[in-house]
C-alpha cells in the first residue's frame, strides 16, 4: 500500500545546499517538500544513527554508507517503531547496505538500481 510521503532534515538541508540564493532556497523547500508530511530530529536517533553506524563496522563495511544516510535511516527506524510504518524510497545502494545490517529498516528503490 503506499501512503503518505514524509521528508526528514537531512533530505531538506541536502536539497536547500545546492540553492543558488535566498529566494531559489525558499523555493526549492515549499516545491520540495511544501506538501510532504516532516519527519522531526528527536534525541532517540543519536543513539539509533550510531548503533547502525556500528552494525556496520561490526559487518566490515564501516565506511560505506555517509552521515546523511545514517541520519535518514535513524529517522525511519525511530518513527516505524512508534507504530508508522516508513520505508525509505531511494535511488541509493547505501540503503542496501543499512537494509542488511538492519533488517527491520524497511527501503525499496524508486526504479530498478541503475536505470537512471
């Protein structure tokens, strides 16, 4: 079933930095992500970045999924246990990777990985 689409920080500071200027900002946030459900920073997700962070060292690949995606994936996990159910839709092997150290991270690529 698909649902409601949802942003998180990380996603809206990422698209907001390649803005040429102040107005292109104001409106990269409201076409973006004016109509999208925000996902808030809460305090849980220091612990939950850092404990995939470390599922990855422990699987050997500790380098291979950036701080953002961490952050995005922390912010999926916290917010599908209080009951929602969130999957991370991505164009982004790094999701690959965090699906296979945590299996409860729910993602699913938003067309077949390299047709883009």
């Amino acid at each position: 079933m698909i649902g409601r689409l949802a942003t998180c920080l990380p996603l809206m500071l990422e698209s907001g930095y390649s803005a040429r200027n102040f107005q292109d900002h104001q409106d990269a946030m409201q076409k973006l992500f004016g109509p999208f459900d925000k996902l808030a920073p809460v305090p849980e997700l220091l612990e939950i970045a850092v404990d995939l962070q470390g599922r990855l060292f422990k699987a050997g690949i500790g380098r291979s999924v950036g701080v953002a995606d961490l952050i995005v994936a922390a912010h999926a996990l916290h917010y599908r246990g209080e009951g929602a159910a969130v999957t991370i839709v991505h164009y982004d092997a790094d999701y690959d990777r965090l699906a296979r150290v945590a299996p409860e991270l729910c993602t699913q690529w938003l067309v077949p990985r390299g047709s883009l």
